[in-house]
C-alpha cells in the first residue's frame, strides 16, 4: 500500500513539472517592429500624448460634444458592440466553470420481466420494479493545464471583445467630428459661393452697362453670364453636400435626417498640443493593436490546451443516491449506495487527428503574431500620416491665406483696369475664377488640418477608455 501510494506522489509529481512545461505563461515576442520614433518628429523624452486626453478635453466646441455624447449613447455600431461584449462574457464564464466539478442529479424508474435463466429468477417475481434516486460528481484533473489554458483563452477572447467595442468606440468619435468640422467647411464654402453668386451678379450688370457704352464686346458679357452659372453652380453642389453630411451625422447618432445645428469653422480650436508620446504607447492605446495582441495570446493558450489533450486525462467520478424495489424502502438506510471511480483516458485511435490539430494551432499562432506586427506597424503609420496631414495643411494654410490676398487684389485691380478700359476682360474672368477656386481650396485646407487632429487622435488610440 505504501509503495502504491509513493508511486502515486511521483506520478503527480512528474505531472506537475510536465505540466508546467506545457502551459508556461505567454510572453510578448521581441520582434524589430518596435521603432524609436515616429517619421519626420523630433526625439523628446516627454511620453505625454493627446491620446491622454479625454475627447470632452480635445474638442471645445459644445454642439460637438452633443452630438459625440448622443451618438456614444445611440449609435447602432456602439449597441452592436456592447451587445458582443455581452457574448463575450457568457463564454468566459463557461470557461471558467471547467474547473468546477460537474454535478448531476436523476431520479429513475424501471420495470423488468424477468427471464428464468436470468440472475434475478431466484427472487420469485414475475416482476420486478427498480427505484433509484440519487446524483453524480465528476471532475478532471487538470494535471497538463488543458482546462487552464482554455480558460485563458476564453479571457484574452472576452478582452478582444472589450478592445473591439473600444475600436467602434473610438472610430465613432473620429467619425462624428470628422463629419462635423466638414459640415462647417461646408457651411463656409457656400457663404465663400454665395457671395461670388451676388458678385457676378453685380459684375454682369456692370459688364453690359460697359457694352452699351462700346468698352467691351458681347462676347464679355455671355462670359461673365456663363461665370455667373459657373458659381450657381458650385453653390447647388455645395448645399447638396451639406444635406447629405448631416444626412450621415444623423446616421451616426442613430437619429432621422435631420438639420444639425452647428457653429462656425473659424471658431475651432481644439484644445491639444500635438504631442504624440512613443510608439511602444500603440501597444497601451490603440485597441486594434491590443485586440492583434490578444488574438496571438488567446491562439498561444489554444495551442498548449490542444497539446494538453495528446496526453492521458485523469477523471475522478463519486456518485451517491437510494435504491430499492420498492417505494416504501427507498428512503430507509439499507437503500443508500454509493460509487468511487477513477482512470487515466489516453487518446489512442485519434492521436493524429490531435496532432493534426496541434500543427494547425501552432500556424494559427504563427498568423497571429505576424497580425499583431502587421497592425503595430498599421498604426505606426497612421499616426505618422496624420503628422504629416497637419504639417502640409498648417503650412499651405499659411500660403494659401497670402495666394487668396493676393488673388483678390489682382481681381479689383484687373476690375478697374477694364472698367477704365485698361484691360482685356479674358484678365478679369482668370482672376475671378483663380479667386473662387483658392478661396474654396483655403477652406478645404482649414478642414484638412482640423480633420488631421482628430485622425492622429484616433490613430494613437485617443477616447477608447
């Protein structure tokens, strides 16, 4: 009995160790995706980011607050996610239960007839009833950490959830301001169209009074009228897309199409200094990098639970209830009866389907990796685009104020000359129309540069808590 049972100590002992070679904890790889710095920045030792900052703190205006605020509230994706999130969770919580041993109870009732060879001739019953109450415990030892590893997991499954809701997250509030600060631009484009509508209006009064008294010709005063066409035109482009923009910012708030109300472009300025931190950051902030972590984790625990079944399981059974023939006897002490059961269950037939399975994790797991350093390099480069969109549209911002200076002092000019009869009409229309489309143009650069604010917040992972 002491030899039997020093055995059995060696046995779990070699078990344990075993074990511990099969379900070692993940470690991150080290890998040459982890850059210094990102492009065209300068080294800092200051780690802050404007991914720090909440979006009530990054954007000042209050209609944008709303409307972000209601759309976190109502918006469909954000429902969809959270509602996943829910899943998630359940199946952690199956997980977690392979641990428990499970419990069943049956309460049965059978009849027999008896043969005269059988066993039970010599009762003297023609028939016999068959009572039983009782229930069943069963549990396996997780000696290779199969059931460990699967619980595992299932949670780095249920976290992927959470960074997937976080991902909509933080997509829908780029997507609201994005919209919003296009919809101002939008806003300034047609007041920009419609003062140009009013001014060729004027100029083709102008322009006739100018062929009634000989200045200029008739051909001047259809390409005046066809300029005039040119900017009602523009205009109609332009309120069309203002309807179909607040058309989408309905959309994303979970609301019918409706008119947003909304301040003015010229007012924006969101509270951040871009500083973007280090790039090993991604790895705490962006919940798509943390999700293609996640992934590698929850295919690593996979691969040591599929190896853990090419090894013997050991299953414990205890099982207790009453029977008895007869119901009056079934809850006496003489029906009481009780089983203890143990094995070691080694797959034999189906090793090299397990095996199979085995090779197809360890791929898996390979894919994942490379997925994880695939969107770390992702975001990497997102974030340093969006650097780059900031820089080019702060600086042609910059010219494009002085080309639109410029350009309307040559249209006055040119306008004067010609009414003095001083110039050639074909100078003024060149400069009215170089006018129009770098005043529209200006516009779309203020946007750019607001638009690549919130893109490098959202690429650094910003509003994902």
């Amino acid at each position: 009995m002491q030899l039997q049972f020093k055995s059995l100590i060696i046995l779990f002992f070699i078990a344990g160790i075993t074990s511990c070679q099969v379900s070692r904890n993940y470690h991150r790889p080290e890998g040459a995706w982890h850059p210094g710095s990102y492009r065209n920045t300068a080294e800092s030792a200051d780690s802050s980011s404007i991914a720090d900052l909440s979006w009530e703190q990054l954007f000042t205006d209050v209609k944008l607050r709303q409307y972000i605020a209601q759309a976190l509230d109502s918006n469909f994706d954000m429902q969809i996610a959270v509602q996943n999130l829910a899943k998630a969770e359940l199946y952690l919580k199956q997980a977690k239960a392979g641990f428990i041993p499970q419990v069943s109870g049956q309460a049965t009732y059978s009849g027999i007839h008896p043969s005269g060879y059988s066993s039970l001739a010599g009762l003297g019953k023609d028939f016999i009833n068959q009572y039983d109450l009782g229930a069943s415990l069963s549990w396996e030892a997780d000696i290779w950490g199969k059931i460990r590893n699967l619980k595992a997991a299932a949670k780095a499954q249920f976290l992927m959830t959470e960074e997937a809701r976080k991902t909509v997250r933080t997509t829908l509030i780029a997507s609201v301001a994005s919209v919003y600060y296009h919809l101002l631009a939008l806003d300034k484009q047609a007041s920009i169209a419609a003062a140009t509508v009013k001014s060729r209006e004027e100029s083709l009064t102008t322009i006739q009074l100018l062929k009634d008294a000989g200045i200029v010709t008739a051909t001047a005063v259809k390409q005046t009228e066809a300029q005039l066409y040119d900017a009602q035109i523009t205009l109609l482009n332009i309120q069309k897309l203002i309807t179909q923009s607040e058309n989408f910012l309905s959309f994303l708030t979970a609301t019918a199409p409706q008119t947003i109300e909304r301040s003015k472009l010229e007012d924006q300025q969101p509270a951040a200094i871009l500083k973007t931190g280090v790039p090993s950051q991604l790895l705490g902030n962006r919940p798509d990098v943390k999700a293609a972590e996640l992934k590698l984790i929850s295919a690593f625990h996979l691969t040591k639970a599929v190896r853990a079944s090419l090894y013997p399981s050991l299953n414990i059974s205890l099982g207790a209830g009453l029977s008895a023939l007869e119901v009056k006897n079934l809850f006496t002490s003489d029906a009481f009866t009780a089983t203890l059961a143990g094995g070691l269950i080694a797959p034999v037939l189906n090793r090299r389907q397990l095996k199979t399975q085995y090779q197809m994790s360890l791929s898996d797991q390979e894919i994942a990796l490379l997925n994880f350093k695939r969107t770390f390099l992702d975001a990497i480069r997102e974030v340093s685009d969006a650097l780059e969109d900031y820089k080019t549209a702060t600086s042609a911002q910059e010219i494009q104020e002085k080309q639109v200076a410029a350009l309307l002092l040559a249209t006055d000019y040119s306008q004067q000359l010609m009414n003095n009869g001083m110039a050639n009409y074909l100078e003024v229309l060149t400069a009215r129309q170089q006018t129009l489309a770098t005043q529209l143009q200006l516009v779309n650069t203020n946007y750019n540069r607001l638009n690549s604010i919130v893109q490098l917040y959202r690429a650094l992972g910003g509003g994902s808590d």
